[in-house]
C-alpha cells in the first residue's frame, strides 16, 4: 500500500504541473472525467473478455492481461480521487470491508 501511496503522490504532482496547478475542486472534476474514460475502458475490456466485444478485430487482439490493466486504471485514477480529497484509503477500506464482513455475519 505505501507504494501505491508514493506512486499517487508522485502522479499528482506531474499532473499538478501538467494542468498548471489546479485548484482541488478542479483537480477532483479532472479526476471525475478520467474515471468515466477508464471505467468506460473497463466495460470494452469485460466484454472484449467474455467474447462479447463489438469489434472482431478486437476480440482477436485482446489478452487477459488487457483486463488487468484497465482494472489498474480504474484502482489509480479513483486513488487519485481519494488523494486529493484527503481521504486515507486504506482506513477507508479496512472500514468498509469490516462493514461489508459483518453484514455477512463473518469477521476480518
């Protein structure tokens, strides 16, 4: 996890510089769009996976890995999001999986 914090972090600044300093509220609405681009991403990849995909040519060029790697997208665009909101994902994510765990009736 502490390096996907330190990858975020360095992410951030380049992107920072790349949009010339935005203000937070501008840099989450950035971040918001480019989550949409990945999970839009992200579904062409499941259906591309599951034999599903539009385009033959694709299905014939798409890999497993593909799928991972859109998944990653998503993982460090909303880790952005996180980031510059100030949220602590990974307290964030013991919390919800505890909840998510207890709704079960199991324990983590």
């Amino acid at each position: 996890m502490e390096e996907l914090k330190k990858f975020t972090k360095e992410e951030l600044k380049y992107l920072s510089q790349v949009y010339n300093n935005p203000s937070d509220n501008e840099f989450l609405l950035f971040h918001m769009a480019k989550l949409t681009e990945e999970v839009g991403e992200l579904s062409e990849a499941v259906l591309l996976y599951i034999g599903r995909g539009q385009r033959k040519e694709k299905l014939k060029k798409f890999k497993k890995e593909n799928l991972g790697d859109e998944i990653a997208d998503v993982i460090i665009v909303a880790l952005q999001i996180a980031s510059t909101a100030g949220i602590d994902i990974q307290q964030v994510l013991k919390r919800k999986m505890k909840k998510v765990a207890d709704r079960r009736g199991s324990h983590i």
